[in-house]
C-alpha cells in the first residue's frame, strides 16, 4: 500500500501548487472513517481507497481528484456525510464525492445485460463532472485486481460482467486503452477461466517454441531503421489473452491457427517519419492482405492515431506492428489526460490538471467540440433521466419526469393504482421530479384510483393518456349508474317493475348497441331519460311532478368516495361545472342537473335557471358541498355595487378584498348616475360567511353603497 507522504509526493511531483496540507487532512480522515473495516483479502480497508488515489497519480490527476479518491467511499460506508465532507474538503470534493457515491449504486443486473447500453449512458449522465468517471474507472481497476480475493463466485462473475460491459467501453470512450486493457483482462480471466487458462497454456507453449523471438524481430526492426536514417523506439510484447480470444471468436477460428500472437509497436518523433517507417516495413517484407489500417488519416471516434499493419516478420513469423509518434502513443494510453497536458503545452508551468477545467468547460459550453471530444460529451444524455427499481431494474424517463411517470412506465396496472412512492427509501409526493440514479419504490393500493388532477402530475405521453383512458371509461361507469339510478328510481315511483334486462328490446330504437351504452348516453343526457321511459312504458301517464322530490330523497349516494370531489354524491373524475347565472358558492344550497354531453353543473337552489328543467326530474341530482375538500379553495361569485366617483374609490374596495386574499376575476363597469357608478364584479371567495363579511365592510364604506350578491 502506498504511504501517505508517498502519494501527497507524487501529487507534488506533478502538481508542485497542489493543497498538500488538505491531502495529509483527507488521508488521515478516511484512515480514521474505514478504521474498523477490512477488505475481503483481509487487509485493511483503507488500502483500498489510497490504491484508487495511486491509480490516478498515473493519470496526473488534480489535488481535488486524489482527494476525492482517498474520500470516495466514506459517505457510503462509514458514518461520514456530504456535510462532514463539505465542512473539511470544501463544495468541490463534497459534490465529487457524492457523484461517485450515487454512481456506486448503479448495479447492472445479469439478466438486464442487454440494457447495458443503457446503463453507460446512465454513469455518464450521472458523471457530470468527468473526474466522477476517472474516479469510478480507478475505483473499478483497483476491485478488479483484488477481485480474486471476492469468496461467492456468483458476486466476482457478476462484477466482472458489469466490467466488461459498462467500464471496459467507457474507458475505451475516452480514449484510456491502458485502464481498458486491464480491465478488459481481469473480466475475462473472470468470466471465461477455461478459455482464459486453454490460450495462457498455448502462449506458454508457442513461446517455448520461438524463444527469443521477440528480441531477434526488435533487433531486425531496429537495424531497418538506423538503415534508412530514421530514429525510434520498437518495442515488443506477447498479443492479451483477450484480444487473441476475441479474434478467435470473431473469425471463428481455433486457436491453433492464430500465429500472430506477437505485436510491434514503433515509436517515432514525427508523423512524416510514421509513413516513412510503413515504407520501409512493407518494402521489406511480405504485407499480409486486410492488415493494414491507416488511423492517424482516419482517427478512431475517441481520438485514437496510429498506424496498423501485418506482415510476415524477419523471423517468418506473422506479427502485427503499430506505428505512432509519442504524442499519439500518450494519447492512446493515458486518454483524455494526455491529449489536452499536449494541447495546453503545460508541462512545464505546474498547473498539469488545467486541461481538466477546460474539458469541463468545454462539456458545459461544447459549441464546436473538437472530433476528439465529440465522442466523449457528456452532454449527450443529459435530456434523459435514469433511475431504477427496487430490484436494479433500470428505468430511462425524460428529464423531468415525475415519479408518477416512472410509475406507469412500469406499467399502467402500477400507475391507476398508485398511492405513493418512496425515492431512496424516503416517502415522497407522487409529483416529485426524479433526478439520476434514484431508487424508485411505487406502493400500491387495490383502492386506489387515477384522479384528474393526476393530469398535471404527468410528463409522459404515455403516463397521460394511461390516466385519460382510466377517467374516460370512470366517467362512463358514472353515467352508467347515473342512468340505471333514473330508471329504477322512476319505475319505484311508478309500481313498474324494473331491471337492466327492461331496455333490451329498445336498443335499436335507439340507436344503442348494448345496455350499458343506452344506460351511459341517458345518464350523460344524450337521450332523454323521459323519451325513453315512455317508449318501454306507454300505458303510464307519469307521475313526473311528484317524482322531483321523491326522485332527490330516496337518491343515494353514488360513491363512497366522495373525499375525492368537491361535490358529494359524484364520482370523483365526473367533469363538473359550476353555473355562470348563479355562481354557487359553499354554503349555498345547491342542485346538480345533468346536462347534455357536458355531466353536471352545480346551480344554487334557488337560482331561476332551474325552472327551465321543472318537468325533467330524472336531470336533478341531490349533491353536497364536500366541505373537507373545499375548505380552502375558492369559487368565484358576482357581486354589485354602487361606487363613488372619489379618486382612490376603487383602491378602497380592493384593500378589502385583498385583506380576504378575494382575487377580482372580473370587472365590469355600468351605468354613471351622478356621481356613483355602478360595478360588477366576479370575486373569488371560501364560502358564504366570507362573502357576507366582504359585503358587510363593503358597504360600511362611504364611497361603497349597496353592494350585494347578484345572480341572474
Ligand atoms: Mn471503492
């Protein structure tokens, strides 16, 4: 394990500026966090977090960084909080520390495999900050190298698995082929031991067999290019197990006929000098068709140069060789680091990580990103949100979308009976906007029924015309009993016997194909109720006056839920309307009539409107205010008055209704006589007490006279 003053030296000796006092401060404080711990290998926790700090020492990383690392798994697993973090290290490391921590969450499981594509673009969307992602790479290579020591084999496939399908390309993404390398390794060894163990025992063999080889083809190359004048660097190595396994899979070939197992790599100092060297080595000797691949013409999406070829070796054998300059190799293996300390020409003036605020400003502010860094923009999924299921299931909404949403995106059954939700275990309204990476937990009620203000609650298209379809066939069952509670009320009256079974032989009189249909359009008004009661019954002359008030008694309820609704006695979804002649308001008395096609408007009592409908009784509702539901909710009300023509008048009367938060929906100025002017106004108010007490300081103005209620 690396000592402290060992990585606050490497820090140093690239970052000469960086706080060595706060990474003394943050090794010490993740020692003390991760005390009682151990890792599975039975070493002390703490190894773990300052090898992941190490890791990105490699990479030249910024205090911030390091320090993030030693920190990263504190808030997770110790009692350490965000708090604590942003009290000792400052917002900066708090808020990278958080992002690796809700980045550790997201856990791939094996069966949503192919969701993987899914969960990379969730770890960048949730890395905002590129370093998050460093961090996690690092954090991920150190757990892959003392995977082994992992006891449930179960655990080390599944970890290795989410290596090889998530890390391994994000890595490659951004260019880092070292880290990908390695990682790529580990997982294999993992995932596929026997394959894994069937070429590591070929290798051995084949380089029993060709002992030397590789020094003899480095000095061949060497001396072709001292021959023709030009300076490098060859170097030499045995091909992964991975990639020759890969190959195998890919051409479908046995292992037997893969002989290319040696790769060259030349080094040179300038680009003309990489052309120069292809010459040279194809001139030489013999060029294997399909080999040869031209990357520094055609870079690689993330930034990749170099040139590849195959040739039939000084030794006869088939080896592959890549030809790059220095530049190009660093970027290769280092990534995104490399590429901008080259770009900034900063090696020298100490400030080593500067290429790490401009990449974040260029992600933030990317306009013209480079080819380099399009295909590392993180930006990209930033319209999206990621969160999952209790069991890991992964859930992609877009960006605002509610845990209602999420809910039906689960599925429709999930969402009609939602009663709440927990996100991260905590209980929340049903509205909130979910962010990246919550854990989304719907509960459920067989009780519980879409309401229409769960409309307003609902992003998605396909969360909204769920709620629509649920409160479209709602208010059909509504009708639907509003029309049979017609029926049998009226034959009640009547001594007609009565069952749904009565309307059968009409339904083509009108138009209907099945009961229900029928029953649905005479409570919705679409037919007349009278109509077709004296179609099935002509011989009876209805007792249709005595019928109004017997009609309203003997009236139940509709629904027990009348919680749900402003008006007691409706289901709640009806579409409900309050009448423009009379303006009820709560503490009238009021009737509901049924009207065509619109379902019900609410009228006072006493409101002459009503008389218009004396001879349909079967339209009469008898409703209720439901005053639990309308205790702080206005409605609005007309009223008039006669307003002196003083100047400041007007302002006299809003300071009332502003002192009774009444809001003016309306205004209308009447006749002028003398000196009065008269005024109606639509004023929002709780009940009848409120408006008679508006009225009564109304008219206790001098410049007020005669306000009243006006209805139609
Ligand atoms: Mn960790």
């Amino acid at each position: 394990m690396l000592r402290q003053y060992e990585l606050v030296e490497r820090v140093k000796s690239y970052d000469p500026t960086a706080d060595e006092e706060a990474l003394n401060r943050a090794y010490v404080f993740a020692m003390k966090m991760h005390t009682a711990q151990k890792r599975e290998s039975g070493d002390p926790y703490i190894s773990h977090p300052v090898e992941v700090a190490g890791i990105l020492t490699d990479y030249r990383l910024d205090a911030a960084t390091i320090i993030t690392a030693l920190l990263h798994d504190t808030v997770e697993d110790t009692p350490a909080s965000y708090a604590d973090i942003k009290l000792l290290f400052g917002e900066d490391v708090a808020n990278l520390v958080e992002g690796v921590t809700k980045l550790s969450k997201v856990q791939i499981q094996s069966e949503a495999s192919k969701q993987a594509e899914n969960f990379r673009k969730l770890v960048l969307a949730m890395s905002q900050d590129i370093r998050v992602l460093l961090i996690k790479l690092a954090d991920r290579l150190h757990n892959m190298r003392t995977l082994h020591f992992c006891k449930s084999p179960e655990k080390r496939k599944r970890i290795a698995t989410e290596t090889m399908e998530i890390y391994v390309p994000l890595a490659e993404r951004i260019g880092m082929e070292q880290m990908k390398n390695e990682l790529e390794d580990l997982a294999f060894q993992t995932i596929h031991p026997e394959a894994y163990e069937s070429i590591k025992t070929r290798l051995d063999f084949l380089r029993e067999q060709g002992k030397d080889n590789i020094k003899k083809i480095i000095t061949a190359l060497k001396a072709d290019l001292k021959e023709n004048g030009i300076k490098g660097d060859v170097s030499g190595r045995e091909k992964r197990p991975y990639s020759i396994w890969r190959k195998m899979q890919k051409q479908n070939i046995p292992f037997e006929q893969i002989c290319d197992i040696m790769a060259f790599r030349i080094i040179v100092s300038t680009l003309e000098d990489c052309y120069k060297v292809l010459g040279v080595i194809h001139t030489k000797y013999p060029m294997i068709p399909g080999r040869y691949k031209d990357y520094i013409s055609t870079p690689k999406p993330n930034g990749y140069r170099s040139i590849h070829t195959g040739v039939l070796g000084p030794t006869k054998h088939r080896i592959e060789i890549q030809i790059r300059t220095k530049e190009m190799h660093e970027v290769a293996e280092l990534g995104l680091a490399a590429h901008w300390q080259y770009k900034q020409g900063v090696h020298r003036d100490g400030k080593q990580y500067r290429w790490l605020r401009d990449l974040l400003d260029l992600l933030n502010h990317a306009q013209d990103p480079n080819e380099f860094l399009e295909h590392t923009k993180i930006a990209m999924y930033q319209d999206q949100v990621f969160c999952f299921t209790p069991k890991g299931d992964l859930i992609t909404l877009p960006k605002g979308a509610t845990a209602l949403d999420f809910a039906y995106a689960v599925h429709s059954r999930i969402g009609d009976s939602c009663i709440g939700v927990k996100i991260n275990g905590r209980i929340s309204p049903v509205r909130t906007i979910l962010q990246n990476g919550d854990q989304v937990d719907i509960m459920t009620s067989k009780s519980q029924h879409p309401s229409p203000e769960w409309e307003r609650f609902a992003v998605t298209a396909r969360a909204k015309s769920c709620i629509r379809r649920y409160l479209r066939a709602q208010k059909r069952e509504q009708f639907i009993e509003l029309g049979r509670q017609m029926f049998a009320n009226m034959s009640r009256e009547n001594d007609i016997p009565w069952s749904d079974k009565s309307l059968e032989p009409f339904l083509a009189d009108f138009k209907q194909n099945t009961i229900d249909d029928l029953l649905a359009a005479v409570g919705e008004g679409l037919i007349p109720f009278t109509e077709v009661f004296r179609k099935i019954h002509p011989e009876h002359k209805l007792r249709l006056k005595k019928a109004i008030s017997i009609f309203k008694k003997s009236r139940k309820p509709l629904t027990e839920n009348d919680t749900k609704t402003p008006i007691k006695g409706l289901i709640p979804g009806i579409s409900l309307s309050y009448a423009k002649c009379c303006h009820p308001i709560v503490g009238d008395a009021i009737t509901g009539i049924v009207t065509t096609g619109k379902g019900i408007t609410i009228h006072t009592k006493d409101c002459d409107v009503l008389k218009k409908f004396k001879d349909e009784p079967e339209r009469w509702l008898d409703v209720e205010w439901n005053r639990e539901l309308m205790k702080d909710k206005r409605l609005p009300v007309r009223i008039k008055l006669s307003l002196s023509d003083r100047p400041g008048a007007l302002t006299e009367v809003l300071n009332i209704l502003a002192r009774y938060n009444s809001n003016v929906e309306n205004l209308n100025t009447l006749d002028r006589s003398g000196d009065w002017t008269d005024v109606n106004m639509d004023i929002s108010v709780l009940d009848t007490n409120q408006l008679d007490s508006i009225l009564n300081d109304l008219n206790s103005l001098k410049i007020v006279s005669n306000a009243h209620r006006l209805k139609l």
